[in-house]
C-alpha cells in the first residue's frame, strides 16, 4: 500500500499541537509506516504545492487571508483533519471575540500596526468543510492517533464522547474538586480526554469545548454557590475554550 | 455459622496474614474522601470510613475491562481472575454486591463480571462512621444480607466476626479469634441495629408504595422542575452501586490487523446514551434531560422493583454526593412523589 502524503498546515496558535505530536515517540514512529509527511514546520523545512492525501490543520481561523490559504489547502487534500482547541473551537484566541478593543488591551501603543489586524477568531470549519475534528488544548494524540489509523485503514469511524468530563473523572474516582470547595468547569466540558487535570490538581477549563447539552445557567448558579466565584467570574469562566458555543456569542 | 472475635490487637496481623495469601482490597483515605483500594500495607485500611467515591462493584467489573484481544488469526479473553480478598464492604454494599450478581447472571451470565465475583473473598464490616446523605436504615431495611463470607462488627476491645459461608472459614486461618460470648454477640447486633437505626436521611415509604406511587408520577410535572439544574454528567450513574449499564467499543491498533475490544461504565443521564443511528438518520429517544432524569427513578424505584421485590437501591447516598448541582437526593425526590 502506498503511503498517504501529509501536509501540516498552522494558523493561529502556539504550534504547541505539532510539539505534542513530535514527542509522541513510538506510535508516531509507527504512523510513519503508513505515512509521507510533505510539509511539516516543526520537523523539516521542505514546502508543497502539489496534491495531498491528508491535511493537519493546527490554529484558529481569524483573517480574510486565512480564508483564501484555507481554501487552497482544501481544494488539493482528500482529507482535511483540524486538530486542537484553536482549530476546532477558535481556541483561547476566541477570547478577543467579545472584547471591542482587545488589540489595545494586549499591544497597547503598537495596536494599530498592520499585522496586528485581525477579526473575530473561529474554527477551521467555518471557513472549509472540516472531515475531522480532534479537539484539546493540546490535541489529543491518541485521538489522533486512531482517527489517522481510521483514515489509513479504512476501518470503523472512531468513537470520540460528547458527555461532560465528570463521568471520566468519576470512572477514575478523582475526588471531585467541588467536595474541597473548589471550581471546575467539568458538568460542561466535554469528556474524551480522560480527565487528567483534576486528577492532578487543576480545573477542567473546557478545553474540548462544551458537552452536548451543556446547562450553563446551572454552571454559573455552581460556580458561584459551590465554587465560590464572584458572579462575574463565573460567567466569564468558559469563555477560555467555548467562546464560540457559549449561549452569548 | 460460628461467631468470632478478633481483638484489637490482632486486627493488623489478621489483615497482614490476608495480605500474605492474596490481594486485599479495601477502604483506604483519598484526600478528603475513601476509596477502595488494594492495601499496600495493612494500617492504611480505614474500617472507620464514611462511604467511598466509587462502590466495590469496580472489584468484579472495573470502569473499562477489556474484553478480547484479536488479530487476523482470531481473538482470546482477556480476563485472568485470581482469588482477591475485598474487605469493609457496608451491610448496605453487600446488598448492592447481591443486585449487582442478579443482574449480571440472572438472564445473561456475564463471564466478565461473574469470574472475577467467584474468586473473591467478601469481608463485611459493620457502619462505624454515616456518610452525610447515608438513608440505607429506610429502604430494603428488611433484606438479608448475602453473598458475603465474613462479617466484622466493631464492639469494645475488637470484632465480631460473624462466620457466613464456608469460603469466610478458611479465612479464620490468616489470624487468631477467640470464640465470641454471647455478651459480645448481642453488642455486635445492637450496634448494626443501632447503624440502621441512626442513618442522616430517611425515606417515608415501604418499597410497594414507592413502587406504586414513583410509576403513577411518569407524567408529573416534577421532573421537569427537578431536573432544571441538572448537567447530564451521569455522576449519580458511575457512582451507583446497582447501575449496571456499560458500552462496548473496539480500539485498533496502528497496524490496521490487531486491536481490542473493552467496555465502560455507561450512563443513561447522559445525552448520548438514549441516542441511536438507523438507516433513517441518529435520533435520541430521551432528548430531553428531564425524560433522562424521571427515567433514573423510573428504572431504580418501579422497573426494577419489580423484579427484585425492592427498589434497586441501597441507600448508600453517593449519588446525592456526587451531584453538584444537588438534584439527585433519592430521599428528596422520593419522598416528594409519595407526599403527591
């Protein structure tokens, strides 16, 4: 069987998906078997403009010039996968979405500089039709993993949940941060992670956007009540990842 | 059966003599919580423990249990039971352990859980402390306990050790007990009356009324009311003794040849799990989370009362726990339906 080119394209994000991916050792190692990568930033410096099998897209969709690159990458790949928070959600750059003058909060005197100029931040699917989405901030690799084992082998479509995370933290018996009086935005942040940062300490922020279904009026009456945030703040809290769900945007 | 009494001081040596000949399994402090927990040395077991996060149904049937393994030349179980010792199980939890063995042999013997059930030693032990949303003193209060092999009730100076099966028998040989008096026999009764007696909540109802009343309320407007604030997070689910539910998938590897297939703890709070795909397109016969909601009580307090003559609950109270928009108190809902 030949082996499928690939192309690893970035918008706006940090790259920090590519990284995870380069450190994933063996199974990626593995994947190459099965795979050419053509163009990749962070492993070679070689560029093309020819045919691909399958495209990685990495980063949020946030210039009209996105638009136009975006289209380019889609007319020449069979596949399109959009991987991370920032290409499936718009990411933390969604952030400036509901802000008039984030440019001048974060540039301060330097606002107006041409490169600065962008518009709202949205994922890869609002600009291309998108055949897979692997969601996290950073993706999730085994998630990736098994959606490229899916694309190469042609085998059964894998199975990503939709439920809020506290069942994979129940599934592991983490002891609930809300039992210590702390916050987490895990009852409506979608599961498939495997919950991994209240286990070790840390909120769930929502990273793979909102679960199906998700009661955010009831978040906020929590976050407040039980989480003990000012009621602002419990608003504002998943507009880190969800901007683009949220019931406001 | 004989009664036993094990003293104070031969309590670790009994446990580190269980230790010596198999895996213990048993309540063990998490942070603010208890969870059960193979003991790595015997003074970490917590018999003084409220409840734990998830009930000792894990034991039989982990979270995810991986189910076969297969290749192109076919495909082998996964499952490899060796004898274990699970002990501290609650009065109220060795109930649910009973539903729990009826549900996964009754009309579909269930290799995977029934397996790692045979070989497993169960120690009771009496309630020394009360989970804050424990009500097990006021539903199938009157239900033997069985499916046990030993039962440890603390009393001053040590443990009456009711000997159940004769499997609880050969354990009395990884410690040393005394023949217990009948003083002591009769102060290990009072004491897991006075357990049942002195639960935090209570339900106002026998099992037939609720049975009766809880499928009389399918079209109240109740659940709606009740269920406003609740996230679909299957909380009150994963951490139910009797929920039995799970969902099977098959994990490939790189290869495209080899994989495996697993299952997980399932959820019926959960939008996805009312969801089905046809011909037709996917829909979801309970899309909305009231219909989710009632369907919990529906299933624990009518369907399923039902078959086992009492609701499938043990009222151990981790679901009213586990929710943290706290809607999920079976003591609260319940004894709402049966006041309408």
């Amino acid at each position: 069987m030949a082996k499928l080119k690939c192309a690893w394209f970035d918008f706006a994000c940090c790259e920090g998906c590519q990284v995870e991916l380069t450190n994933y050792g063996e199974p990626f190692v593995q994947l190459l078997e099965h795979l050419e990568p053509v163009e990749f930033r962070e492993v070679m410096s070689e560029k093309t403009t020819g045919p691909i099998d399958v495209a990685f897209i990495e980063g949020s969709f946030t210039r009209e010039a996105d638009r136009r690159r975006l289209e380019e990458i889609r007319a020449r790949a069979k596949v399109v996968v959009a991987y991370g928070s920032c290409a499936t959600s718009g990411g933390i750059n969604a952030l400036k979405n509901h802000m008039d003058d984030y440019a001048g909060e974060v540039y301060g005197a330097d606002k107006d500089r041409p490169h600065l100029n962008s518009a709202k931040a949205l994922p890869v699917s609002a600009a291309i039709k998108v055949d897979y989405e692997v969601r996290g901030c950073p993706m999730d690799r085994d998630e990736l993993l098994r959606i490229v084992q899916q694309v190469v082998h042609g085998t059964a479509k894998v199975y990503v949940p939709s439920y809020p995370v506290c069942v994979e933290c129940k599934r592991r018996e983490t002891v609930c941060r809300y039992d210590d009086g702390e916050y987490c935005l895990g009852p409506i942040a979608r599961a498939g992670c495997g919950a991994p940062c209240p286990a070790d300490g840390i909120p769930c922020e929502a990273c793979r956007g909102l679960a199906e279904q998700p009661n955010q009026e009831a978040m906020v009456k929590v976050l407040v009540d039980n989480g003990k945030l000012p009621q602002q703040r419990a608003e504002n809290l998943s507009r880190m990842f969800t901007a683009n769900f949220r019931g406001d945007a | 059966m004989t009664q036993q009494f094990l003293r104070d001081d031969d309590l670790m040596p009994f446990v580190e003599g269980l230790m010596n000949r198999y895996p213990v399994i048993a309540p063990v402090a998490k942070r603010t919580r208890f969870v059960f927990e193979k003991l790595i040395a015997a003074d970490d077991l917590r018999l003084d423990y409220d409840t734990t996060v998830l009930p000792p149904k894990k034991v039989f049937f982990p979270s995810r249990q991986d189910l076969i393994h297969f290749d192109q030349q076919g495909f082998s179980a996964c499952i490899e039971p060796q004898a274990q010792v699970l002990m501290g199980v609650h009065p109220h939890d060795i109930k649910g352990i009973a539903m729990s063995d009826r549900f996964y042999s009754d009309r579909h013997f269930d290799n995977n859980y029934m397996a790692y059930r045979q070989v497993t030693y169960i120690i009771g032990s009496s309630v020394q402390q009360h989970y804050k949303y424990a009500f097990f003193g006021s539903i199938n209060a009157d239900k033997p306990l069985s499916g046990h092999d030993l039962f440890m009730t603390k009393i001053d100076g040590g443990y009456v050790i009711e000997v159940v099966s004769d499997k609880g028998a050969e354990l009395l040989a990884c410690g040393s007990f005394s023949e217990a008096s009948p003083a002591q026999i009769a102060e290990a009764e009072a004491v897991n009356a006075a357990a049942m007696e002195n639960c935090p909540q209570k339900l106002n109802g026998g099992s037939a009324e609720i049975r009766e009343k809880v499928r009389a309320a399918y079209e109240s407007p109740l659940w709606d009311e009740m269920s406003e604030d609740c996230f679909s997070c299957g909380s009150c689910n994963i951490v139910c003794p009797t929920c039995y539910c799970f969902d099977v998938q098959d994990e490939w590897n790189v290869d495209g040849a080899s994989g495996c297939r697993f299952r997980l703890w399932d959820a019926c709070l959960t939008s996805e799990f009312s969801e089905v795909t046809g011909p037709g397109g996917t829909e979801n016969f309970r899309d909305k989370r009231a219909e989710r909601y009632r369907h919990r009580y529906m299933r624990k307090a009518a369907y399923l009362n039902d078959q086992l003559g009492g609701p499938a609950c043990t009222g151990c109270g981790r679901c009213s726990g586990a929710c943290t928009a706290d809607i999920a108190n079976p003591v609260n809902v319940i004894n709402k339906v049966l006041e309408q």
